[in-house]
C-alpha cells in the first residue's frame, strides 16, 4: 500500500495536497489527466479503484477515437467511388493480327482527375496481347472521360478458344495523392486460321496475286475529249486576237489595219510612211461601214454603229489631219501624224469591233 501511495504521490507531482472543487477529466483523443488531488490522499475509496476508474476511462477514449476514424474511412470510401461504363464490340470472330477497340466511359468525384500524362503506353501486355493505342476522346454524356483503347492479338491457335483481355490499370489523381483504378476485364471468342485438323506441313500459301488492272477506257475518252475541247479554245482565243497569219481574214477590219501599222512602226518616220498609216485606217473604217467614208458622213455612220460613238471625237480629228496631209502642200509638216498615234485609234476600234463577238 505504501508503493501504491508513493506511486500515486508521484504522479500528483511529488505531494499529497487536497484541491477542492477542481477535478480533470478525460478528454477524446488526449491522453488521461491526474484525477482531483483529493482522490491522491488517502482515504476510504482504494487506490486500485481509482486507478481502474483511469484505465476504463482511456478505454473509452480510444474507443470514440477508433469509431471517428472509422466513420471517417467510410466517408472517403463511398467519395472514391470511380463508375466505369465498358462499350465493347462483338465478343465472337476474331483472329490472328485482329484488332479490337473498347471504350470506356468514367465518372469521377469531385476533387479526381484523370492523369492523362500515365495511361499505359503502348506496347506487349502479355505473350499473345499487345495494346495498340489508348487515347482520350469526347466523353459520353454524363461521365467526365472517355478512352478508346485499341489491342491487337497475336495467337496462334488450332481450336477456338476464349481469351481474356486482363484489367488495365488507371491512375487518378485526388487531393494531390494518386490512386489506381483497373478497367474490367473482357473475354472474346478467338478463332483459328487454319482447319483443325491440318498439319503445317499441308498447308500450301497461296501464290502472290497478279496486280489487279484496272480499266482506263472511260479516263482515256474523258481526257481526249478535255485536250480537245482546250485546244480549240485556245485556238479561238489566238485567232481572236489575231495570232495566226494564214487566218488574217478572219480577225476583223482594224484586226488586219493595226498589224499593217505594227511593220510601217518600224520603218523609218516620214510623211509617206504617215500617209500609208492614215490609209490602213481609211480602208479599216470603209469596210467596216461597207462604203467609202468622208467627213461628211461620219455622224451618220455613228448614228448606224453607235457602239463606236467613244471614238467619234478622235475619229473626226484624225479625218482633219488626214485632209490636211493628203490634200496639202507636200512641204507642209505641220499637221504630220505617226503611224503610232493611228495604231492607239485603231486599236480602240477593233476592240470596240469585237466587244459583240464570243469569247
């Protein structure tokens, strides 16, 4: 008793003193405080008592601690609930080198993300499986992911069998702690290549197939009729700006005066080659008129073509020059033209000659 007593002495700090109307008590998740000092002096409840009052106390503190975690646990665990929807294609008629695309569609709690950056890569899942590829796409309507994982298998087999294809592993990030989550397994029906009861040794490859010809008749008549139809149009299009010689006919009045003027351009200037120019244009305008034009009858001939009235003021100018050249003193240069400034007239009037005509 006196051990107990000095025990008990101890704990209270080295002395037995009475404090009245103070005591501790047990608090959840701490540990046990000194009973009241009074219960440290002797009297006439036993130490041992005392003590078991403690220890029952404890008992029940770390009760209550035990139950909060395990309250707790269970809250996080019904939050980590991860829903993985598995779309599959066919489970039947697969073979050597096949390939077959699953997706899955996740939906996370709050606070999880997927981590992208550690999908599995690519690469031998087992002796006979080897995962394609694996890629996020556009999540389904109500999930937070989607992944299309693609495997190819490589089996070779004399019977049909079923394969499994094993959980995949995928890491979730929450609260900064990463956690891992397994796509379910699926299992497909797997068929051989060759007849079951073939040996090896009997199985002739087939010989490599001819290339497969293909038919060109209908290209062949559809690319002679393109370079036909092209050449004749570029043709048109050289005769209509008079490219080709042997159909000077054809390429309008003014079309055969400015090719005229275009050699007289390179002779050397004078009042007869000026003169020859002025005639080039006189021959050009009578026979567009279909007679021979004077000065005179210029407001009738624009009054009959009036698509040529733009010209008409620099027509009867260039009708008082000529009259002056043709019909003036020979020694006379004052009203002298080159053959240039007949070429612009002229050039004006075939493009106002052809402005009726297709193209």
């Amino acid at each position: 008793m006196h051990k107990i007593t000095s025990t008990i002495s101890r704990l209270c700090g080295g002395s037995v003193t009475r404090l009245t109307g103070r005591r501790e008590y047990v608090r959840v998740g701490l540990t046990a405080a000194i009973p009241a000092a009074d219960t440290c002096q002797s009297s006439h409840r036993p130490p041992f008592q005392q003590l078991s009052k403690l220890f029952h106390a404890r008992s029940l503190a770390h009760f209550y601690l035990w139950l909060l975690l395990y309250l707790s646990g269970a809250i996080t665990a019904n939050a980590a609930n991860i829903e993985i929807e598995l779309d599959t294609p066919r489970n039947y008629g697969y073979s050597l080198g096949d390939k077959i695309t699953l997706t899955a569609h996740i939906g996370v709690p709050l606070f999880y993300t997927l981590e992208s950056g550690f999908l599995p890569t690519p690469g031998p899942i087992n002796e006979w499986l080897r995962l394609y590829s694996i890629e996020s796409i556009p999540s389904k309507s109500g999930k937070d992911y989607s992944l299309a994982i693609t495997y190819q298998v490589f089996k070779s087999v004399r019977a049909t069998e079923e394969l499994t294809i094993p959980p995949l592993p995928i890491r979730f990030m929450h609260r900064g702690k990463p956690e891992i989550e397994t796509l379910p397994p699926w299992t497909f029906s797997y068929h051989p290549l060759i007849p079951k009861n073939k040996a090896d040794r009997d199985i002739e490859p087939e010989s490599e197939a001819p290339p497969r010809l293909i038919d060109t008749t209908s290209h062949r008549r559809a690319l002679t009729y393109l370079l036909g139809v092209s050449s004749i149009i570029l043709l048109y299009i050289v005769w209509f700006y008079g490219k080709i010689p042997f159909l000077e006919r054809y390429s309008g009045s003014f079309g055969k005066a400015c090719r005229e003027i275009k050699k007289l351009k390179k002779l050397p200037q004078s009042r007869a080659v000026s003169l020859q120019a002025l005639q080039c244009f006189h021959h050009a305008l009578n026979e567009l008129a279909g007679e021979t034009l004077f000065a005179g009858q210029l407001p009738d001939f624009f009054q009959r073509h009036p698509k040529f009235l733009p010209v008409r003021e620099k027509t009867e100018a260039l009708f008082a020059i000529s009259r002056q050249l043709f019909f003036a003193d020979a020694a006379s240069e004052s009203s002298a033209i080159s053959p240039a400034q007949v070429e612009k007239l002229c050039l004006l009037y075939r493009k106002l000659e052809r402005s009726n005509r297709w193209i």
